[in-house]
C-alpha cells in the first residue's frame, strides 16, 4: 500500500491570504485530488493534465453557483501555478 500524495505539503509554498483562505484551497484541492484520482486513478498532481483540471471543472461544479466556480477556479490556478505549467482553464 502507497502513502495518499500530500496535497497540503504540495500547495504550501503557494498558499498566501488567511487561515480561511488557505483552508479553503486545501479542502478544495482534496476534492479535486480526490476526483481525479477516482476517475484516473492520478492522485500525484505531477501526473495531472490540463484536460483533468478542465474535466473536473466541467464534471464537477459546472451546475454549482458561480461563486463557487469562481472559488474552484482560484484553487486551480493555485496548482498550475505549483506544477509550473502555463495552461489556460476553460
């Protein structure tokens, strides 16, 4: 059995803002990383695609408020920016 990719570890260096905030995008990227993994079995963020991300925010919080797209979005660019990709999101 493998050790679960620490997601909080991951975006650490990337996370600014307050204590809420920080939570927020790790409770997110949790949900993400959880998502992905289920659907491709890649809970390594270095193994994610752009169309995984694209996917998720299709799949998984296309009928959500815009808000909480919004927000999803945010935790997104939080890791593109930790992978160090310049990709787009939909």
């Amino acid at each position: 059995m493998s050790k679960a990719f620490d997601i909080e570890l991951f975006l650490a260096s990337v996370l600014t803002g307050s204590h809420t905030t920080r939570q927020r995008h790790l409770r997110q990227a949790k949900a993400i990383q959880t998502a992905i993994a289920d659907r491709w079995q890649r809970d390594n963020p270095w193994a994610w695609q752009q169309k995984h991300l694209a996917w998720f925010l299709e799949n998984h919080v296309g009928d959500r408020s815009e808000a909480t797209r919004y927000y999803y979005k945010l935790t997104i660019k939080r890791l593109i920016c930790r992978l160090g990709k310049s990709w787009s999101l939909p």
